[in-house]
C-alpha cells in the first residue's frame, strides 16, 4: 500500500453505470462533536475516506469564543497536526468545519494550505444559524486561489452532539 492511499477502497460514482471508482475524502476539524458527527454520516454516504483534523494546541471554552472567534473572522491560520493521507491522491475532497461568529474555524484556513490544485472541493459548514453569507466569497477564493477546479459550498444548521 502506498502513502496516503486509504485504507478502504471507494465507493464507485453514485449514478454512473460500470465508472471507475472515484476516491473521495472528508477532512473534518470539529470542537464541539457536532461537525465530527455530520463529517461521518457525508462519509458514510459516499463511501469516502474519513479524517480528523486536530489542533496541535488544545482551546479552553474561553479562548475559542474570544479568541477562536475573533481568528475565525480575520481568516487567520490555526496550527494544526500533519494529516496522515496525501491528499493529491483523491479525486473529490470534501472539507467540513464548524463556523464561529460567522466564520470557519481557523482550521480551514490550515487545511486551504494542503490542498492540490485540480481537485473538485466541496466545502461543509456547520453553525447552529446555519449562515455563513458575510463570509462565503472571501472563502470561496481562499480555496479557488489553491487551484480547485470546482468549489461547492454548503451551509448546514447543526443541532447539539449531546
């Protein structure tokens, strides 16, 4: 088995008769369990690969919804752990995160940087409000400058992981 290929084989393309298969990856980053639990389920349907983004520093309650928020709406970075699968290897990459004060999480920021350019993005944003319009465009082009060929953005209103 070579690096970064997933250790389960593919779902084939859903709705094409005999296609080849098409490797798909869910990148998640979640904080409170709730996108970890909508990354799964979109896994689970198309047959992809699932993989947990972490943050190389643990937040606290306080510093995410001060300090995390106030990132989120800067777009800046987080420092995040290296990600055990090479993600040029797959064909669709969909990336889930949760939003803060309107905004993805830092992580997404981090991830944007590791992905190959030529690859079809579909990205999934998790928010009790399920709102994410003031910063959909700036988002959208932080991912379109990395070179993906297409960029699907989907807001979803989340519900507690209790």
């Amino acid at each position: 088995m070579k690096k970064g290929e997933p250790l389960h084989p593919p779902a084939k393309a859903r709705g094409v008769r005999g296609a080849c298969c098409m490797k798909t990856v869910v990148v998640y980053y979640s904080y409170t369990g709730n996108t970890r639990k909508l990354a799964a389920k979109i896994a689970k349907k198309q047959g992809a690969v699932l993989v947990e983004v972490k943050e190389k520093k643990a937040r606290s309650k306080v510093g995410t919804y001060l300090f995390g928020s106030f990132a989120a709406m800067r777009q800046k970075k987080s420092k995040i752990e290296p990600i055990k699968y090479d993600l040029s290897n797959f064909d669709k990459i969909i990336i889930a995160v949760p939003v803060w004060a309107g905004y993805p999480a830092p992580a997404l920021n981090s991830i944007i940087e590791l992905l190959p350019s030529d690859k079809n993005i579909e990205l999934v944003l998790s928010s009790s409000s399920g709102d994410t319009s003031k910063s959909a465009d700036k988002t959208k082009a932080l991912i379109s400058r990395r070179g993906a060929k297409s960029v699907i953005y989907t807001d979803v209103k989340s519900v507690s992981a209790k």
